[in-house]
C-alpha cells in the first residue's frame, strides 16, 4: 500500500450515492432542441462560427476559441442552427449568455472524423492541437482549458501526474460509473496524458475507498502501466485539487500558486475520457456523463448526455415530480448550485443533476448566534478559522479577511455544514471576496490615474525646464557673439549687448534667424539624445521586469513604446529641419529672403522665434535673471514637495526626486550666481 | 418555472446549538447526581430555582431588545448558565442570593456584554464571582457531606423552606457540623500539621480528594469525557489545563509537609476541578479559538488556578481564573493562528501590534 496522507478537517456528509449508481450508463437519448452557451470554460467565450439557417452535422465545430485560454464549442448532433442569442446558462446567477440554438434533425449523422493511430510519431504541440481543436475543458468543476494546462510547461518539469476519481461530493456517481464502466478508455488517455507531460516520477490515479468496483476495473486496466491507482479513506472535500494534492504526495499548492509549482498536473478522469476520444477517434467533446438523482426523481442513473441537451429533458426521462421537489441542484449539494429554470443545458462540467425532495435536503432552518464553537474550524480543510473570518465579514473589515487568508477558502462549505447554528458562512465568504475584488480593482484604477497624472506633470516640468535652457542657452550664445564683437569690459559689454540687441532685433534679423537655427537644430539633437537615452534606460527596465515576471511588464512594454515612438518623431523632425535648413555655415551668407521662402514651417518657427525674442527684450537683464532665480526656485520648492511625500510614503521615485532636486539646486545656485554677478557688475 | 435559489452547501450537520447546550446539560447528570448524594437536596434546588429564574431574566432581555423570544430560549443556552452557576452556589442558598447572581449573570454578563456569542466573559463566573464578593459569608459556606456528618440531611421539604426563609429558619442548621470547611480551605490555613496528620484530623478529606467531592468531580470528568465523545468540543484546553495543575501541584507537594499544597490527585478531584475543565473552560464563547490557542488559554487557568488555591485569598479559583484568561483570550487568538494550507508560518513579531 502506497502512504497517502491527511488534510486537516473534512466532514462526512450522508453519501447518497447508491441510489444511482446501481445501474450502467444510459444513452439519454437526441432531444428536439439542444442549446450551446459560448462559454462552457474559464478564459475568453468562443466565437459562433455558424449563421442561422446553417446545417450542421454532429461534431462539426460551431464555435471557435478565441485566444489561447478559450475552449471551442462542437455540435453534439445534426441539425439546423435556429438562433444565436442570449439564453438561460448553468450559472449561479442565473444569468443568460449568448448560445448557438441548434434544432436536430434526428439523423445524428457524424461529421468526417478520424483518429490517429499512432499519437506517439507525433509532435506533442501538434497532439495539444488536436486536444485544443477537441474543444476539451476539465470536466471536473471549473472547466479550464484542457490544452491550456497540457502546454504551458515554461521550464517546469512535472513529477507527478494526478488524475482524480475522488468524486467526493455526496449523490454524484458520474466518475465512479465512468470509472467501472470505461476504465480502458481511461488508462489509454492517461498514456495520452504522459506521453504529452511527461511525468518524471509518478503517475496517480486518486480514488476514495467508497469505490470499491471503480478501484478493481482501473487496477485491472491499469496492469503492466506505470500508471498507481491510490485509494485512501472516504471524506468530504479530498476531491479539491489542492486537497487530492496533499492526500497524495504530502505536498501543498503554495497560496496563489498553482499545481505546477510542485511539480503536478492534476486532470479529471472524465477529461482522459474525453482527451483519448479525441486522440483516437478524432472525436470532439459533445457528450458527458451526468449524475440524475434525488429522490425527486423516480429514475436515478447516470446518463450519457449529448452537451446541449436542456436539464428538463433529462428530468422528463427520470420521472420527475416537480411538486416534491425542494430545489433544483447542478451539482452536488456540497458544492453544487441552485437551477431557477429547468430549460438551461447539460454543459462541459455538468456532473449531476440533483433532484432532492423536501425531507433530504430540507430549506435552510433561521441563522442562531455563532456560539464560537470552534466546529467550523475543526473541518475547515484549508486550515482557516471559519469563524473569526465570519465575525471579520459582518464588520466588513477587509484587511483582517485578507490577513486571515480568507482567498485560501476554496469555498467547499465543510463550515457551514458543520455549523450548530446554520449559519450560511461560505456565502458571507462569497460576499467579502467580491467585496475585496472590487476594492482592488478600485485600488489599482486609482493608482493608474495617479501614476498618469504624475507622469503628465513630470513632462510638464521637463518642458518648463528645456525651455528655460533654451533660453538660458540663447543668452549665452548672443552675449558671447557680442562679447566676441567687442571690447571685454564687462559693463560696456552689458550696454553693447543691450544695443546689439536691439539692433539685432531691428537690423540684423537674418543674423538672429541664424542663431536661432543653429540653436534649434542643437536642440533637436540635444532633444534626440536624451530621447534615445531614455529609450535605452525604458528597454532595460523592460528586460527586467521580464526577466523578474514583474505586475508591470505591460506598462514598461507601453513606456518603451511610446519612447520610440518619440525618438522616431524627433529623428524625423530633425531629418526635415535639416532638409529645410542645409548647411548651417552657409546659411549665415544666405539672404534672409529666400529662407523665409523656404516653407511655412521655417516662416513659423522664424516668426515664433521673433516674437519671443521681442518679449525677451523687452524685459531687462535683471528683471529677467530675477526671473529665472524665482522661476528656478518655485521649482525646487515643488520638488522638495514632492520628494518629502514621496518619502513619506516611502514611494519608488525617491533616488528619481532626489536626483531632480539635487539638479534643481545647482540650476538655482547657476542662475542665483548670474544675478549676482550681473548685479556685481552693474553696481561696480 | 421558478425553483428556489439558494446558495450551497445545501446540506448540514445533525448538531445544532440547541443539541449542543443539551448535551452539555445531559453532561453534568453524572457530577450533579454525586453533589446530590452528598450534600442532599440543596443541590438541586439550587438548580431548579436557578433556571426559573435564568428563563424569567433570559425573556426579560429578549423582550427588551426586541429579540424573538422563543427562538432564543430555545437554544438552551441560558439554562446552561444557570446550571453552572447553581452548581457553584452553595446548596442550601436563599434564593435571593441565587437570583441576584442569575439576573446579573444573564442581563449584564450575558445580554448587556452583547447577547449569546458577543460576551466577552463567561457570563456563570461572573455571577459566580459579584456572589462571592457581594456576600462572602454565605458563598463560603459549604454543607457538610452527608459521611462527615452525624446528623440528618435537611430533607426535601426542609430545603425548600431553607430556600425561601433562609437558613435560620430551620433549627437543624443551628446544630454544629452542618456545615464545614472544605478541604480546600482547611489545606489553605494549614501552616502547622502534615498533610497525613490533617487527612486524620478532619473527617472531609476522604479519599482522595474530599469527601463528596471527589465524587463529584470523578462525575463531572465523566461528563466531560461524554461531551468530548461527542465532539461538542476538542480536548486541548481541558486537558491542558489539567496537566499543567498536575504539573504544579507537583512541583510544590514536596511529599507533605506542613507548607505542602497537597497531592496533584487531591487537587485534580477537589474543589471545581473537574466540573471548571470540562464545563468552564470549554466555553466555546469565551475561550480561544485555534487549538494552539486553547492549550495554552487551558495551561494558563491551570496555573492560575493553582496560585490562586495556594496563595490567594479565595478557596477555590476557578471562576477568576477563567475570567482573567477571558481577557486573553483575543490575544491568544491573534498569536495562535494556525497555518493556512499552501502559506508559511505566519511571523506576528513583525507585524505590528496585537489587535
């Protein structure tokens, strides 16, 4: 015997499942309308791929996935489509969802399918196809994308493959019958299975000992394979993934994590089912076995039902009296949740049907007080303590939740049945998870908007400032031309510079426009530069948020996007003003006429510059070396601001504001130090 | 058509609150029924009166706060208070004093702290404890057990007019030696004889651990281990809480001087022992919740128990010490949790503060 060993908790509900697995499985049969929701999966919902009016023929695809993490959808008969539209879906909202509506023709007439015959020449990504193309979700309970798990792999290698027959919720028999009746098929979708993920230790099928003849038919199929099939004790929830995981290897699923982090790939004994039909005979997913039980129902067996096939017609074949009928369950009633309507599908991962009258499950007895017993607590498989996280969720205090690990609950209701007094816990659970959800998606939005707002200010002030070195930088080229022109006495250079200025702006326009265009094509290189620079920085940060699987690889991606964007409109700029402006050494030769001719874009920015030159003489040196001091030290202030909150809250940014303040300082003492002089020198 | 919709499990446990309290109830037969016997009819007096009143004060405040009145009274929970706390009185009480410690056990401790489930401390101590404060004498003074006596116990008619006329009223509890100290209380005063030389000299030491009581408290363990059958709660804090008792009485028995504080078995089957492991200490509502915590919520009653016993100045300590340890009992909660499927073991020390 094989070591299995415990989870914490687990409760032993009456197990009911006599009642309908004493008989073989039964076809139920080809029902006049069938109706198939696009989304029968976790991920994307499929795409119709058929029109109304179309004929289609049993297996043919009639809705394709959409992406990688989506699920295709085949017909499960021949027949019309008659509408594509919203429906009534298997939901605990009882919401409707878009469907394809097929009216059968009664001739089941197959599309041309074919298997392979030997998958084991094939490539494994080309057998995952076939698997994808299959339209095969995990039958289980969640109905992920059966390709999905088979191919990411990464770079983990996968010890042990687990394939889980526990079936632990009461009433439901469908895998067990599954398992007594087609344990061939089984074991040849395990190999299908392992040869596609390659175990490197072990291959386990998982089975409680309450399935005595479904243990003796998979041991005997299962002779001379490497494939172990482990029973261990009967108790309710060993058939969550997480929990089989445990029972099995010892091992846990890190929280947040998946299976895959151990080294297992867990997959449901209706999925090898499924996966082999597809590999073998080339037939897609359009049928399941469903559970029909409850003493509501005169009939309780297992069926084999075509997908689509409504709830109603399935009862109609169980001899279904409504009127004892305390509720309509798809699933079990651990887990499984109400129907409000009857003429919602069979779909993927509809396990059970469950009928149950008034005296099984009777309707939920008043809410007494929580007495604190501790009973939750001692089920709880997960190891929470149910009832602190209830006392947490009536006072919605969200952050206790979260740190009493209330997502760890995997929602099995072990709690609320061993509750004395009925309180509903795993609905307030529900309820706080979505709550927390939705505060966190409010979390991240505002700190999306902060971040733009941030991002748009911080550009605004670098703008503020290239253009304040602009300027900065056109002073210094007309002083030192005048400075060059004339003697170097400092105040008769600040009155020749003064009247070359204005003599500039009056008589020597083309020598101005000269400068002027030699300063703009220094500041499209300049601005070039520090694009590229910045281009360089966004794609290393990038790699390595890649490479550390960062939250923000998509918006270091968008960042080192628009960079480039930038860089190539700055380049492009340049390339035009270089068209536009040829040589610059002959431009000072040039008539200022035939520039001005040119273009418009040259007339403009000629015209721009003008005018701002002319506002710039109109100020005085000092009024403007005032300026540039004040200016330059209201936005120190701003930036001390703003590193002092940014260290308050300890943001990222600090080393980036510490870095711009230190900048800003020495900008401040430059343009402090020119005032200075300047007064120096006019008051000499 | 429309069928109900609600959410799973559809499905529950057979234990409600109701079942649960009457187990608790049906638990204490065995220890009751010794406390009977030797003290005679007092003892279940005590009780009888006790839940008349505990259902009056139970209805009063359901009324009050406009609660449904059958509803509550039907999850048998007042009455385990009152049990409790008539079991702690001494039989042979007026009833007033029996109903001034119901009324303030279940309109303040109970009702007032917040109702079934919110109160913070255990609402049968805190009456047992305003009793002993407010009226010292006669909540020290125990009847004799019916072997150390050589009279009669009062009889069933004579204890119904001691309950309503008080003791004085009958002759027979003006005779010496109907009531005596308890062996607790004769071991606590002790400074001078052995431990042998005070089992010779007083007729109520019994066996093992007083006459009467030992009885009692071998019931009350019975009790508990049905109720632990029962899975109505986990052993972790009463047996925590009787091991570290044994462990201290141990330590300080010194094989029976005068200064001794007696046997671990005489403290294990004296006094409240038993009946506070298995009946006090359990309360769900009151005590830590993760098994971790509870062993040591149970350690630390034991301990205190002890100190309390030997060096305090009440006889027995039951009731404060499980009242102090109420205090913790959030605390322990907070440090005790245990550890989540798929997490590491959380480290409190580095988050911030204990709430």
């Amino acid at each position: 015997m094989r070591k299995v060993w415990d989870i914490h908790g687990g409760i032993h509900p009456l197990e009911n499942k006599d009642q309908s697995n004493q008989l073989p499985i039964e076809f139920a049969g080809i029902p006049e309308q069938l109706v198939f929701p696009l989304s029968q999966h976790i991920g994307a919902p499929a795409v119709a791929i058929v029109g109304v009016g179309q004929k289609v023929l049993k297996g043919e695809m009639i809705a394709e996935a959409k992406g990688l993490v989506s699920v295709a959808v085949h017909a499960s008969t021949s027949g019309e489509v008659i509408a594509i539209q919203d429906n009534p879906v298997p939901h605990p909202s009882t919401m409707s969802a878009p469907c394809i509506t097929l009216k059968s023709d009664g001739k089941d007439q197959w599309i041309e399918h074919q298997g392979i015959n030997n998958y084991l020449n094939l490539d494994r990504t080309e057998l995952v196809n076939h698997i994808r193309n299959a339209g095969i979700a995990g039958m289980g309970g969640a109905g992920f994308p059966s390709a999905v798990k088979l191919s990411v792999r990464g770079e983990q290698t996968v010890e042990t493959l687990i394939i889980n027959g526990t079936e632990c919720e009461p009433y439901i028999t469908s895998d067990d019958c599954l398992m007594r009746e087609r344990a061939d098929e089984i074991i040849a979708g395990i190999e299908i299975l392992r040869y596609l993920i390659n175990p490197m230790k072990e291959t386990l099928i998982g089975i409680e000992d309450n399935k005595p003849e479904a243990i003796a038919a998979l041991n005997r199929a299962a002779e001379g394979t490497a494939i172990n099939v482990v029973s261990f004790p009967t108790k309710y929830p060993s058939g969550g993934e997480k929990q089989l995981i445990q029972i099995l290897t010892g091992k846990e699923v890190p929280a947040g994590g998946l299976p895959g982090d151990v080294g297992i790939v867990c997959q449901n004994i209706g999925t090898t089912v499924a996966i082999y039909r597809a590999i073998a005979h080339g037939e897609p997913l359009i049928s399941r076995i469903t559970t029909v039980t409850g003493n509501a129902c005169d009939h309780n067996t297992n069926y084999e039902v075509l997908l689509g096939t409504p709830v109603s017609y399935l009862l109609d074949h169980s001899g279904f009296h409504q009127k004892k009928c305390s509720r309509l369950i798809m699933g079990g009633p651990m887990m499984g949740f109400t129907l409000e309507n009857s003429n919602v599908p069979i779909v993927k991962t509809s396990n059970c049907i469950l009928a149950p009258t008034v005296d099984e499950l009777p309707p939920p007895t008043p809410a007494q007080a929580c007495i604190r017993c501790g009973m939750c607590a001692e089920v709880c498989p997960a190891s929470l303590l149910p009832q602190q996280l209830y006392w947490f969720s009536r006072g919605k205090e969200y952050e206790k939740l979260e740190d009493h690990n209330l997502m760890d609950c995997i929602e099995c209701g072990a709690c609320s049945y061993a509750c004395p007094s009925n309180i509903p816990l795993v609905q307030y659970y529900r309820a706080s998870k979505a709550d927390i959800r939705e505060q966190k998606q409010d979390a991240i939005k505002a700190e999306q908007s902060k971040m733009r707002f941030e991002a748009r200010q911080e550009r605004l002030d670098r703008q503020e400032a290239e253009k304040e070195a602009k300027r900065k930088a056109r002073k210094l080229a007309a002083e030192e031309r005048a400075r060059d022109n004339n003697n170097p006495d400092p105040i008769q250079a600040a009155i020749d510079r003064a009247k070359a200025k204005k003599a500039s702006v009056k008589s020597e326009k083309p020598a101005a426009e000269n400068a002027t265009e030699s300063l703009d094509r220094a500041r499209l290189k300049e601005v070039l530069a520090n694009v590229e620079k910045r281009l360089v920085t966004a794609k290393e940060k990038l790699k390595q948020a890649e490479q550390q699987g960062s939250d923000n690889v998509e918006a270091f991606r968008t960042a080192v996007e628009k960079t480039n964007s930038k860089y190539l409109k700055t380049k492009q700029e340049l390339i035009t003003f270089n068209a536009v402006n040829p040589a610059l050494s002959d431009s000072s030769s040039m008539p200022a006429e035939k520039k001005i001719l040119t273009g418009d874009a040259a007339q403009d920015a000629i015209a721009k510059a003008l005018a701002k030159r002319d506002a710039a003489s109109s100020m005085t040196d000092e009024e403007r070396l005032q300026n540039a001091v004040s200016a330059v030290t209201k936005r120190l202030q701003k930036a001390q601001q703003k590193l002092a909150e940014e260290q308050r809250q300890e943001g990222e940014h600090i080393d980036l504001l510490t870095n711009a303040v230190a900048k800003l300082d020495l900008k401040l003492a430059d343009a402090d130090a020119a005032y200075q002089q300047f007064q120096n020198n006019n008051h000499d | 058509m429309a069928l109900l919709n609600i959410t799973s499990p559809h499905t529950s446990g057979p234990l409600d609150t109701g079942k649960v309290m009457q187990l608790v109830l049906i638990a204490t037969i065995p220890g009751v029924l010794a406390l009977h016997w030797h003290f005679g009819w007092g003892v279940l007096i005590n009780i009888v009166w006790a839940s008349i009143a505990a259902l009056g004060a139970e209805a009063l405040a359901l009324a009050l706060r406009k609660r449904p009145i059958k509803f509550y009274l039907s999850d048998f929970s007042v009455l385990v208070t009152a049990v409790l706390l008539a079991i702690s009185i001494p039989p042979y009480s007026p009833w007033w004093l029996i109903t001034v410690g119901i009324v303030f056990s279940v309109l303040i401790a109970k009702h007032l702290y917040g109702g079934i489930g919110y109160n913070p401390f255990n609402p049968a101590m805190v009456g047992y404890v305003v009793l002993l404060i407010s009226f010292p004498i006669e909540m020290t003074t125990w009847a004799s057990p019916r072997q150390a006596y050589d009279g009669q116990l009062p009889s069933l008619i004579e204890s119904i007019t001691v309950l309503f006329s008080g003791r004085d009223a009958l002759p027979i509890f003006s005779l010496d030696g109907i009531t005596m100290a308890t062996p607790l209380d004769i071991l606590k005063q002790n400074s001078t004889l052995t431990v042998e030389d005070l089992w010779t000299k007083f007729p109520q030491f019994g066996q093992w651990g007083g006459l009467g009581w030992e009885w009692a408290n071998i019931g009350f363990l019975a009790g508990g281990i049905f109720l632990l059958t029962q899975r109505v709660f986990t052993w972790h804090a009463p047996i925590s809480m009787l091991v570290s008792l044994t462990v201290m009485s141990a330590f300080f028995y010194d094989s029976g001087s005068s200064i001794s504080g007696g046997s671990p078995l005489f403290h294990l089957l004296s006094g409240a022992t038993m009946f506070g492991a298995f009946f006090i200490v359990t309360d769900p509502v009151t005590s830590a919740v993760s098994n971790k915590g509870k062993i040591i919520y149970g350690a630390l009653i034991g301990v205190l128990l002890y100190l309390i016993r030997l060096w305090g100045s009440y006889p027995d300590a039951m009731a404060f010490s499980v009242l102090l340890m109420n205090f913790a009992a959030p605390f322990l909660d907070y440090y005790t949790q245990p550890r989540t499927y798929g997490h590491a073991k959380k480290d409190r020390s580095k988050s911030e503060g204990g709430q």
